[in-house]
C-alpha cells in the first residue's frame, strides 16, 4: 500500500509543480521574488553583517607591546660587548601599553555605532530599490502583454475593413486611395503588434533579472485600485525618513562624530610601560616604571587643519541631504499627482473615452458597410479606437508605477 502511494505522489509531482507554474505572475510576488533573490540586497546585508561585526572591537585598548632591549652595552674598552661586567649594562624585558584619552575610546565607539546604522540605511534604500525596480520591471512586461493583447483582438477588423475597401475599389464604391489608405492602417497595426512582440520580449528579460524563471508565466491584471496607506500630507512631510534619503542622514551623523574624533585628538595620549632590567652577577637586578605622555603643542598646523576638513565634510554632506531632501519632496509630490490624477482618468477612460472609441467604430463600420459613411472617417475611427486602446494600457501602467514608489518609501522591502 504505502510502495503505491509513494508511487502515486512522484506521479503526481509534475501536475502539481504545471498547476503551480500555470499560476499568473503577480505584483506581489514578483517583489518578493526579487527580494529573496536580489544580489544587491545579499551585498548590503554582508556590509551590515562586516558594519556590526567590527563594531565591538571600536573603543578597546590597543594591543599591549612587548619590550627587549639591551641597554649601554660598552663597545670600546676591555669591556666591549660583555652583557656582564660593566655595572650599568642591562638586558630589558617589558611590557608597554598605550592608554588613548577616554573621550577618544567613546567616540570611538559612538562612530562604530554609527557606521552600523548607516550600513542599516544602505540596507533600506536597497531594498526600497530592489522592490521598486521589480514592480516597474513586471509593470512593463504587463503592460507590453496588454498592449500585445489588445491589439491581436483588434486586428481582424482591421483587416476586414481593409478586404472591403478592395471589395469596394472592384466595384466603383472607392477610390485606390481610399484602398490604399486602409491597407496603410493595416500594415501599420501588423507593424505596430511586431514592436510590441519585440518590446515584450525584451521587458520579459528585464522582468527575469528580478524573478528569474519565474519571468516565463503569464502575467494578472494590472493593478490599479490599490491605496498607499499615507495620507499625502504624511508622505510629503516624512520625506527625510523614507528610504532613499536614509543613508544621507545617517552618514551626516557620522561626519559630526568624525569632527568630535578629530577635536579629541587634541587631548593627550598616554601610556606605561614596566620591564625588568638583568645586570652582571656581581650587580643587582632592576625593575623600572615609565609614564609618556602625549604633547600636542602644534594644534594649528596638526590638529586643527583635520577639525576643519571634517567640517567642511558636514557641510558638504547637510548641502546634500537638503538638495535630496527638496528634489525628493518634489518627485513625492508629483508621484502623488500623477497616481490621483491618474486614477480619476482611469476611470474617465473607462466610463466615456473607451466605450465612445469602440461605439464610434463600430459604427462607422457598419455605416460603410451600409454604404452610408466614407471610408476615411472608418479608417479614422479604427485608428482611434486602437490608439485610445493603447493609452488606457499605458495609463494603467503610469498609475501602477506611481503606487509603487509612494507605497515602498515607507514599506521599502515590503510586499504590495
């Protein structure tokens, strides 16, 4: 029993793993997709990992120094190079350890933090990059297939209304222009569907440089109805917190405690050292205490020139952070607009701009068909059909676009 249903599960196995290839492709999960596989991401993660795992070594006493020496050795009388019979020769052994001033180990310490905090920021603006460029990536593809889609469905009548105006040139009904003219729309609609074959063929790479295999599966509808889950106000005023200012902000930090290493260095240094002098046998041992001590007397040509480089480097970094902060509130506030403004003409296109371009197509065929209509207003309305088509796709995939950004500022990383 059991040797048959093992039998029947590897059987069933690939019309399993079929259903589940058969499955359209969503939004959603083309982001996670990319979020699980993204090497970017896998680079950013290692840099935190490197980031945290040098931080507790920041602020630690540097290394004690072991210490030999031999100390006045002769070299010149009948004593020379004996290690034992002039009384002030010494064979030294010791250990010497530097003690840096306490407000330098702590800053120390606060700038290892920091730089955590900035690979943690790097992290984020990654993902929120990952997440974005996968969504545009499938919102291409999707609106390519649709594209495609629509205009395969239109083609017939196009060609149909080309096969009548030959029809109607044999028996006087048209001129060869007019002929001509609605060939010329068929031939470029055949064109127009080779591009878009072309341009769906190449989003698809693009969209399997996030998704992998995962490219090859039909693709859902086009989301349009989705909120951001922001009020704009909220968006436009967090614009310093979402991710792809957060490594900026996080590095001005560390410049000011770069500028706070740089002033310490102006306290002294210190450090001790204890060794163990060995005389000759006929002289006794020493043990000596040393103490140094740092002197920065020449702070204006030393110190004081890196206090004002690493000052320059905040300003430099703030200037920055203010110009991302206004280019980005701008891009925010446009975004906002374009995914409001763009919904409400959604459904313009939707209640009024479509069903007017099909029902005036139609139309215009039948009249012509019935012989009461020109063959230049069908072929115009045709035309219009299809472009009208073309842009309610394309509308969609501006909409979709505008949702993404807006929604991962906050969510970066996080699935739609």
């Amino acid at each position: 029993m059991f040797t048959k249903l093992l039998t029947l599960a590897v059987l069933l196995i690939p019309v399993v793993t079929a259903a589940a290839d058969d499955r359209p492709l969503t939004l959603e999960e083309a982001v996670e997709r990319a979020l699980g596989e993204s090497p970017q991401i896998v680079a950013s993660s290692a840099m935190l990992d490197a980031a945290g795992a040098k931080a507790p070594a920041a602020g630690r006493l540097p290394d004690p120094e072991f210490v030999a020496a031999v100390d006045n050795l002769p070299i010149n009388t009948d004593d020379r190079f004996s290690f034992s019979r002039d009384f002030m020769t010494m064979r030294r052994v010791g250990l010497m350890q530097t003690f840096p001033n306490g407000a330098k180990r702590e800053l120390q310490r606060t700038y290892a933090g920091q730089e955590v905090i900035v690979a943690q920021a790097e992290l984020r603006k990654t993902r929120f990059e990952a997440a974005r460029s996968a969504a545009e990536a499938w919102i291409d593809a999707a609106v390519a297939d649709e594209s495609l889609a629509r205009l395969r469905e239109l083609q017939p009548d196009v060609a149909l209304q080309a096969s009548a105006a030959r029809g109607a040139l044999s028996s006087a009904r048209a001129t060869t222009t007019d002929a001509l003219a609605a060939q010329t729309v068929a031939a470029r609609l055949d064109d127009r569907i080779l591009a878009l074959e072309q341009d769906a063929e190449m989003r698809r790479a693009e969209l399997a440089r996030w998704v992998g295999d995962a490219a090859t599966r039909h693709l859902a509808a086009i989301p349009t109805d989705l909120e951001v889950g922001h009020s704009p106000q909220s968006l436009v005023a967090g614009v310093p917190q979402h991710a792809p200012l957060a490594p900026l902000v996080a590095r001005i930090a560390a410049a000011q405690t770069e500028v706070d290493l740089a002033r310490a260095d102006k306290r002294p240094d210190w450090s001790a050292e204890l060794s163990y002098q060995k005389r000759g046998s006929d002289f006794s041992d020493m043990v000596s205490l040393e103490f140094r001590v740092g002197l920065p007397f020449f702070a204006k040509n030393r110190q004081n020139p890196i206090i004002a480089e690493k000052l320059a480097t905040v300003r430099a970094e703030e200037a920055e952070r203010d110009a991302e902060i206004r280019m980005h509130t701008a891009e925010v506030s446009a975004t906002l607009a374009e995914w409001r403004h763009g919904r409400t003409r959604l459904d313009h296109y939707s209640a009024e701009l479509l069903p007017l371009a099909r029902d005036r197509a139609h139309a215009a065929v039948a009249s012509y068909g019935a012989g009461r209509a020109d063959l230049r207003s069908t072929i115009d309305a045709l035309t219009d059909e299809i472009n009208t088509e073309l842009e309610f796709i394309a509308l969609k995939g501006s909409v979709a676009r505008a949702w993404t950004f807006l929604h991962f500022l906050h969510d970066s990383g996080a699935a739609p």
